[in-house]
C-alpha cells in the first residue's frame, strides 16, 4: 500500500532565549513585539526603562506586574467568522494561553502606539499602568470580546 505524503511545508519553530536583563522569556517576547524593523536594541532599552518607571510608580516587583498586566488583557475567546446557509455568523472558541499571551502583547504594544502622550516610552508606560488598573484600551477590547462571544454562544457547537 502507497503511503501518501504532505505537500504542506513543515516550519521550523524559530527559538527565543530569555532576555538579558531579567532572564524571563515573557519579557523577550513583549521586547519582540516592540521591536520595529530588526532593531532590538531600541526595543530592549524602551522595554526596560518602561518597566524601571512602572516598579518607581507602582512599586512592585516587575515580574508580578507584567503577569498582572498579561492577565488583565488576556482573552479567553477568540472569534472566527463562518459562512453557513449563506449567512455569516461569529462563532466563539477557546484559545490556548500562548494564543491568548500573543494576543495581549499585541492589543498592549498596538494600542500604547494609539495613545497622544509625547515618545513611545511614555506610551508604553501609560498603556500599562491603565492596563493594570483595568481602564486601558486593551482591556475595553478584550470586553469586546467577551460580550460577543456571550452574544453568540448558541454557535459554539460550530465546527472553524
């Protein structure tokens, strides 16, 4: 009996090693998801000095703060569009919580570029320390959501 192949290539996951300053691999990825154009450099050091800001203001350990941050904005939901019987509907499914992580970072770092405050830094800072009191825009998306995926619970049982 033949033994039939994938024609799908198959990826490699790409590596990514703790960072250098705190060795924790949450903080290397929220660096790679503010990096722009290959310059970590400048992404580290906006990175590091938001955090320094944020322990002087809140004055807690940077660890807990991010995990708090990372929670307030993770979502549980994801929603995904299918056509059936000629109409569209949003079916809500559970994500994972590395899908739910990189989702987080990214309403975090997208939404701190939004804001009208003067130099990414600021920005970032901001965005994080309305996040950890829960009143930030990444938040109001995550709420977002939520009420749709309540909204349509009833297709759930939908295969994506």
């Amino acid at each position: 009996m033949e033994q039939k192949m994938s024609r799908k290539k198959k990826y490699l996951k790409i590596i990514i090693f703790n960072d250098i300053k705190y060795g924790s691999y949450l903080f290397s990825k929220f660096i790679n998801y503010i990096m722009k154009n290959g310059k970590k450099q400048i992404a580290q050091k906006i990175f590091y000095y938001s955090i320094n800001l944020i322990t002087i203001k809140l004055k807690k350990n940077p660890f807990f703060l991010i995990k708090k941050i990372l929670l307030n904005v993770q979502p549980i939901f994801e929603i995904k569009k299918r056509k059936i019987g000629g109409m569209n509907y949003n079916i809500p499914f559970k994500i994972n919580l590395k899908r739910s992580l990189m989702f987080a970072m990214k309403w975090i770092v997208f939404n701190s570029r939004k804001r009208n405050e003067n130099g990414f830094k600021n920005k970032l800072v901001g965005e994080m320390i309305d996040t950890y009191y829960n009143n930030s825009l990444s938040t109001k998306q995550k709420e977002n959501i939520l009420k749709i995926s309540e909204q349509n619970k009833a297709y759930s049982n939908f295969k994506i």
